[in-house]
C-alpha cells in the first residue's frame, strides 16, 4: 500500500503539470492566432461532422460547413508563419541553419502522436478491418502523393512534413547566394512554383473538372500556396517588426492582399483557388499578429487549449465521429436540424477531451523532453560564447 502512494502522487502531479502546460500560454504568445488556429480546426471539423451526420439543405451551405475545407489553407499559413519565423531569426542571429538540430526539434513535437495513430492504423491493416488502406504512404510521409493510405487526413500531415525539410534546406541554401533583406522571394516564390504547377497540370489534363480539382488539391507542389504565404508573412516579421507594428502599413498591406485574392478568384477559380484562400488568411493572420491590444472576446482562455490541442483533434476526429455517428444518427435523423446542431459541440469536446488524454500519455512527455534538451543546448551555447569572448 505504501509503494503506491509516490505512484499515485506521481500521477497526479503529471496530470496537473500537463494540464497547467496545456491551459497556460508561453511568455510572447500572439492571442490572436491561438483564435485563428482554433477556428481552422473548428472549420475542419464542421467539415466532417456534416459528412458523417448528415448536413442537408441549408444547414450543409452554411459558411461554417460551405467554407470547411478551406481550414487545411489557414491551418498552411499559420504553419508557414511559425516555422519561417524559426528558421528566420536563426537566420538573422547565426547567418545559418541547423538543419538537423531544426528537424528535431519538429520531430519531437509531431511524430509522437502522428506515429501511434500510424501504429493504430497498421494494427488495423494487420487484423484486417474492412476498408483499411496501406500503411507505408503514412509513414514515409507521401500520403498527399498516394491516397489510398490508413491515416485519414495524413495527406495535408505529409504536405507539412515535406515542408518541414524543404523550408530549412532552401533558405539555407538561399542564404548562401542572397542577402536576407531580400529572402522574403523565398515565400513569393514558393506560390508562384504552386501557380505554375497547377497552370501545367490543368494544360495537360483530360478530367473533367471535379476530378482535376481532386488532383491539384492533395500534392505539395499543387497545394502549398498558404505555407509560402506564411514564410513570407514571417519574414515581415522578422525583418519588418517595425513596419508590422504600424497599424497603417499593415492595414493597407492585409487590405490589398484580400482584394488581390478577392480578384484572382474571380480571374480563374480553377488556377488560383488556393493563392486566393493563402491571401485572405495571409492578410487576417498579418492583422492579427500585429495587433497591439488584443480584444477581450479573443482573450477568451479556451481559445489557447483549442489552439494547444488542434493537431491531437485533427488526428482523432476522423475515427471518433464514425464511432460517435454509428448510434447518434437515428436520433439525428429524427431530430432534424435541431438535433444536428445539439449534437455539435458535445461531439467537438469528446474530440477535444480524447486530444487531452493523448496529449498527457504521449505528447506531453516529449515536450517536456525537448524543452530540457533545449535548455541545455542553449547554456552549453551562451558558455561556448563566453569562453570565445574570454580567450578574444
């Protein structure tokens, strides 16, 4: 009996620092791209939750559920500006990268969960359940190149995953040839790369234009406009705090870009769908970053756990809605649209409440395991730096 109380104390002292870590943000944290990650998962999940409890009439062309699929476009832009926001200050401070040292990092933090769901999928395949797909698209991370793979929603996970090693090792590689001043190409370019490939792709394809728009919206170099949108959105950032700051500038910037969005959707939907949707949210996440008073309806405190805990969603809510769905839906059917929207935010929550569990067993534990480990790189780096400055 006395060998299980440091168990239990133990226990209860992981669940509360993993909960105090989920519920409390970092010094520096932006407010309001914690509403705009909580909205891009509140989209995907809208998404899926009309597919599988069947949204009909008017409910399915309702903005939240209409518009739904775009989440996976602002979830690209806020990756885009977080990650070159990284990989420019290194830039910045060191005039180089530490590519492997970068990818750790990364790792730490996304294959954890991304690979016990890729298990959880194997362990399918291998006690054969109906409908399973292949398991190795998910884990080489090509899944957004070979779609019939076990991992619902890996797709966009490997257009991340391919972006987390192609974005350090091109700004390192531009960094060598071109001034940082002018590197903010590298975000522009990355659009224009996306704009051509699908000019290409539509020039020399015989589908008609659902299954071509199928086509262009799964592969990287078809579909990454948002990210490119967010390197280029950091580099502002990073280079242009100033500018950033002032209201007017970032006013008239995030004004032209929704306009010029606005603009190319109406010149050709096809071509530009998603330059337009990397655009509009560009501009919104510009507006929201630089905001120098946060408005007390975005300092609500359940946007940053949403926020915390949007991949762990992401991940499950393909399976739990299917399971959720299989004894809801004859009460949801009976209950038309009110039942629909009852059955909403319960669902969302039992998403969000899996997302807390596996974010205690799996993902907390690395986290913590990275911040150690960054902590020490970073005293044995400022030592380093000051035994140089001694012997100098």
């Amino acid at each position: 009996m006395s060998a299980s109380v440091p168990i239990v104390k133990h226990l209860q002292d992981w669940c509360r620092e993993s909960l105090r870590d989920l519920w409390s943000p970092p010094k520096g944290n932006i407010p309001a791209l914690d509403v705009l990650r909580a909205l891009a998962i509140m989209m995907v999940f809208c998404g899926h939750f009309a597919v599988d409890f069947q949204a009909t009439g008017a409910v399915d062309r309702f903005p939240l559920f209409y518009w739904s699929w775009a989440g996976v476009d602002l979830f690209f832009v806020l990756s885009g500006a977080l990650i070159g926001a990284q990989l420019w200050k290194e830039l910045q401070r060191t005039e180089s990268l530490n590519i492997g040292r970068f990818l750790l990092r990364r790792g730490l933090r996304i294959w954890p969960l991304y690979f016990s769901f890729v298990a959880f999928g194997a362990a399918e395949v291998w006690l054969n359940v109906p409908g399973h797909g292949r398991v190795w698209p998910d884990v080489f991370c090509v899944s957004n190149y070979f779609q019939n793979n076990q991992v619902s929603g890996g797709w966009s996970l490997s257009t991340e995953e391919q972006f987390y090693i192609l974005a350090p090792v091109a700004l390192w590689g531009l960094s060598r040839i071109l001034k940082l001043r002018t590197l903010w190409v590298a975000g522009a370019s990355a659009m224009l790369v996306c704009i051509l490939s699908r000019a290409f792709t539509i020039s020399h394809s015989i589908l008609n234009e659902q299954d071509l728009r199928q086509q262009l919206y799964f592969p990287i170099h078809t579909h990454a406009d948002g990210l490119g949108m967010g390197v280029l959105i950091a580099w502002w950032w990073v280079f242009l705090p100033h500018r950033v700051a002032w209201f007017r500038w970032r006013g008239i910037v995030a004004g032209s870009m929704i306009i010029g969005g606005a603009l190319l959707y109406a010149l050709d939907r096809l071509l530009f769908n998603y330059t337009s949707l990397a655009l509009i949210f560009g501009a919104v996440t510009l507006l929201g970053a630089g905001l120098r008073r946060t408005p007390q309806l975005l300092r609500w405190r359940g946007f940053y756990p949403i926020s915390r805990l949007s991949y762990g969603i992401y991940l499950n809510h393909f399976v739990l809605l299917k399971w959720l769905a299989k004894p809801l839906l004859p009460w949801r059917v009976a209950g038309g649209n009110t039942a629909f929207f009852l059955l909403l935010i319960p669902s969302f929550l039992v998403c969000m409440l899996f997302a807390t569990f596996t974010f205690q067993l799996i993902e907390w534990p690395f986290l913590r395991l990275r911040s150690r480990w960054l902590r020490t790189s970073r005293t044995a780096r400022d030592s380093e730096s000051s035994n140089v400055g001694a012997v100098a």
